[in-house]
C-alpha cells in the first residue's frame, strides 16, 4: 500500500513546479510581445538594406567595381573557409530551440567538409558554447550574454572581424544560422548566407533601383562601403533579435506544457492519494470488525 506521506509530498512538489513554470510562461509572454515589436521593426529595415545591396550585386557587373569591394559581390561555388555564426539561447528550458540550431549547424559543417572546405565556428549564445565545448570541437569565437540581450553595438562586434577576414582573403564565405521567429507557436531555421551579395528572389519584395541615386562620382566608394557595412551589421543584429523572440516564444511553449504536464501529475497523484486512503480505512474497519468478532 502507498504511503499517504510520500504522496501528499509529491503532490506538494508538483503543484510548486506548476506555479513556477506557470509564472515563467507568464514572463517569457510578457518578453516575446516586446521582442515581436523590436524584430518586426528591425525586419522592415534589413529587408530595405537588402534590397538596396541586391539591386548593386545585379548591377555590379556594369559598375566595373573589382578589389576589395568587388569581391563582396563574387559568386564563389568552391569555398575553400567557410565561416559559420550560430546563435543559440543563454538559456535552456525552451524545448528543442538549441538542439535545432545545432543540428543545423552540423549539417552544414558536414556538407562543407565533404567538399574539402575548412569551417570555422563563430558561437553566440552559452547553449551552443557548451555543446561544442563538450564534443571537443574549436570555437574560433565564443560570446555569452549577448543573444539573451542583443544590441546594434554587440552585433558590431560580432560581425566586424568576419567582414575584415573576408575582405582581407582569409575566407570566402560567411554564413548566420540560427532558430527564428515565425509566429506565436512556430519558429524555423533560418539561414542567411551573407556573401556573396545575392539578388533578391522574393516577388513581394519591391526592388529599389539604383539608378534613380545621384551620387558624385568619387563618392560612389564611399557610399557602396557605408551601404556593404550596414548589410553586414543590421542582418547581424537582425538575426539577434529574431533569435530572441523566437526564444521567447519556444520557452513559453515549453513552460506551457510544463504547466499542463504538472496538472495531469497532479490529477495522476489524487488520485492514487485517494486509492490509498480508501483502502487505508477499508483496512483498518476490517481489522475493528474482526476483533469485534473475536471478542464473541
């Protein structure tokens, strides 16, 4: 026979679990909405960026613009370094948001060493960190902190020596991959490959032409510089932001569950606490008739 004790003190565990996972989907609600707004906005600007670089990569060959600026816009089929950020969460119990990234990632670095590329891993988010870490794989960067709360200047810093390796040779491609935001109860892997500048294949995106900019010719350089590091710098912060909501989201999803898992546990142990106190008294009114019946 269950010991009522032991019952009544899971059953009080249960239910303290249930309001803390209660309590952290309320918070991760509160979170998302806010970072909803913040990628919704941030999403309209990077897709105007990069509409503005698609138009001079279809243009470019007209431009004539070779050097360093121009290799931002070659098309390489045979990279020989390929670099990879991925971002991942500070933070777990949001489900499988991590495991997603990082099977991702895999795959990608499987795919690229079959082709005899080297891949060099830039992490963003402690989750990933420790995974690699564990598995015994190099990290060229490692950054925490920063996908828990991203910013424009953090997103700088990571991006910034990526562009520089590119620029100087050292790789030829670089690559962001990460776990974003779709709706509500819904993210996906999304991967931006940053170079070389593609034309955009969205219909619904409307094309800026750059034709119709009037510009001084020794200014052309210094605009299509400012335009290649804003691209650079507002995916990466974009990806950030997207990343967090749909952390949010997948971590409110997850406490939810929680939630309702600990509901049915609870449900599961009444029940069984009920059975076991039934036939606690059964037992004892048993025992108080059988000595009444000795006692004749």
């Amino acid at each position: 026979m269950a010991n009522l004790k032991d019952i009544r003190r899971k059953i009080k565990s249960v239910k303290n679990t249930q309001k803390t996972t209660r309590a952290m989907k309320l918070v991760s609600t509160a979170k998302l909405r806010r970072a909803e707004q913040v990628a919704k906005r941030s999403r309209e600007y990077a897709l105007k960026i990069n509409e503005v670089l698609s138009d001079i990569a279809y243009k470019i060959n007209q431009f004539k613009i070779g050097g360093v600026q121009g290799r931002f816009f070659e098309k390489n089929d045979n990279p020989s370094k390929v670099d990879i950020i991925f971002i991942t969460a500070d933070k777990g119990l949001c489900g499988g948001f991590n495991v997603q990234t990082i099977k991702s990632v895999n795959a990608l670095m499987k795919e690229y060493k079959e082709k005899n590329a080297k891949v060099r891993l830039r992490a963003v988010g402690r989750k990933g960190i420790e995974y690699y870490k564990f598995g015994g794989v190099d990290l060229l960067k490692a950054y925490e902190g920063i996908s828990s709360s991203p910013s424009y200047e953090k997103a700088q810093k990571i991006i910034k020596e990526a562009i520089d390796d590119f620029a100087k040779g050292v790789t030829d491609k670089i690559i962001i991959v990460h776990n974003g935001y779709k709706n509500m109860i819904t993210q996906e892997i999304k991967r931006v490959d940053l170079t070389p500048v593609e034309i955009a294949t969205d219909e619904n995106l409307k094309k800026v032409s750059t034709s119709m900019m009037e510009v001084e010719p020794e200014d052309d350089e210094s605009i299509l510089d400012e335009l290649i590091r804003k691209y650079f710098e507002y995916n990466m912060y974009y990806a950030l932001i997207d990343s967090l909501a749909a952390e949010h989201s997948a971590r409110m999803q997850a406490m939810d569950a929680a939630t309702n898992n600990a509901k049915e546990r609870v449900r599961q142990l009444t029940i069984q606490y009920n059975k076991a106190r039934q036939e606690s008294i059964t037992t004892e009114l048993i025992e108080i008739i059988s000595g009444m019946e000795a006692m004749k």
